[in-house]
C-alpha cells in the first residue's frame, strides 16, 4: 500500500500503451506500482536487518544452543591434574616424528605434527596458567619458542629441506628439556 503523501503525488494519466488508464507520479517514470515495490523493498530490508539482529543477539546470549558459539581455547577445560599427566605424553609422541624426518616422508611427518602438536600445547598452556608470575614470562617464551619451531618445521616439511627440519626438530627437543627443567 502506497503512503498517504505519495498518493497525493499521483494522479491518473491515461497510458498510450495501456488499455486502461495507469496512475501515473507527477514525477517522470514514477507510478504507484513502482512506489509500491520501493515500499516493499524497504519493509523486507528493515525485517531482515531486525531479524539478523536477533539471530546475532541469540547467538552470544544463549549458550545452550548448539549454534552458540565457543572460546574454549581462551579457557581450557582441562585440570591441572589431566594438564601435568598428559604433557609427557604428548611430547614423546610429538618427538616421536623423528622416524618420518629421518625417512623423509614429509607428508606423513606434516601430519603427525599437526596431530600431536596441539594436545601438547593445551597441555602447556594449562601448566603455565597455573604457574606463579615469576615463571610465567620465561616459560611463555619457552612456549612461544616451542611453537615457533614447530610451525617452521611444518613448512620446510612442505618445502622438504631436510636441513631445516632437522635444525627446527633439534630446537624443539632442545626447547622441551628446558620446558621440562623448569616444571
């Protein structure tokens, strides 16, 4: 239904094409149909504008739903119990890409890292967490060293240069045993 006001700017115009007469706005081009599809046009864009705004509003409020969304990175789940019983673990099993490096089989060795790697850095970020302020810094270096290298091997994996990966893998062993020095 066309405004009040944009009634009051049409008057009826017999069409040449036309057969019956068609209301025609004293602006050129304009008829009620078209005020009618503008109308239209901005009642659909304000309904989807609302409800988008509701879908997003739901999404950050209710987070029993399964289209909530989650940080659990920011806030592990895991115990500092599960934390110190799994990194052990985790590492040898990350150091355990030593038999792909030395076969070079890059793609498997890729793989592997990218299996392993992330249980050990939850593991480690759990344990530094939940160390005083005074080792924290140091071992988030340790850390941040860590992964570093570990993201380099991944790479020269892809680029298979045999002496870059061997050099990342010797900085991440190496990384590890001051890691395991200091907790």
């Amino acid at each position: 239904m066309a405004s009040p006001m944009a009634l009051q700017l049409c008057s009826t115009i017999p069409s040449p094409s036309l057969s019956s007469p068609q209301r025609r706005c004293s602006r050129p081009g304009h008829t009620t149909q078209d005020l009618q599809r503008q109308l239209n046009r901005r009642r659909l864009t304000a309904a989807a504008a609302l409800t988008t705004a509701f879908l997003v509003k739901e999404a950050f409020s209710n987070s029993n739903n399964a289209s909530s969304f989650e940080f659990r990175f920011t806030v592990p789940d895991q115990t500092l119990e599960e934390a110190d019983a799994g990194v052990k673990v985790h590492a040898r099993d990350l150091l355990q890409i030593k038999d792909f490096i030395d076969s070079k089989s890059w793609k498997e060795a890729q793989l592997a890292l990218r299996q392993r790697s992330p249980y050990l850095k939850q593991d480690l970020y759990t344990i530094i967490q939940a160390k005083p302020g005074s080792q924290r810094l140091q071992l988030r270096k340790l850390y941040s060293n860590l992964f570093n290298n570990v993201s380099r091997l991944d790479y020269a994996a892809r680029d298979r240069d045999a002496r870059v990966v061997q050099e990342c893998y010797m900085n991440i062993v190496t990384t590890l045993d001051e890691i395991f020095s200091i907790i």
